[in-house]
C-alpha cells in the first residue's frame, strides 16, 4: 500500500473539520449536561407540588373546604 503524505492545504482542511468536529462534540455534551438538569430541577419542582398536595389535603377538611382533587 502506497502512503500518502498530505500537503499543507490537506493538513489545515483535515485540522479544521478535526477542530469543528470536537467543538461540537463539546457543544453537545454541554447541552446534555443542561437538558440533565432541567429534567432533575422539573423532577423537584414536581416532587414539590406532589408535597404541597398532600399538606393541602390534609388541612382541606380542618378548614371545612373539600380537598381539590389530585392530577
């Protein structure tokens, strides 16, 4: 097999799409790691309203009003 050596202009091209490719292999992980977070900052935000739904049924009938129903 013939080895080829790559000339200047072949190099730098192969150097970008190199650097382009990991750029954005970055941007994806970043990405990821943001998406990550707003599912677990949602995942609270539920368990939050599902404890305030509870505290509110409890209290519902001490106050003489119904509890509202659960979603």
């Amino acid at each position: 097999m013939k080895t080829h050596t790559l000339t200047p202009m072949e190099s730098a091209l192969l150097q970008a799409v190199t650097q382009m490719h990991r750029a954005h292999q970055q941007e994806r992980e970043a990405q990821m790691r943001d998406m990550t977070a707003m599912r677990d900052h949602i995942d609270m935000q539920d368990r939050r309203i599902a404890d305030l739904e509870a505290v509110i049924s409890v209290l519902a009938p001490l106050w003489g009003i119904s509890p509202p129903p659960t979603t």
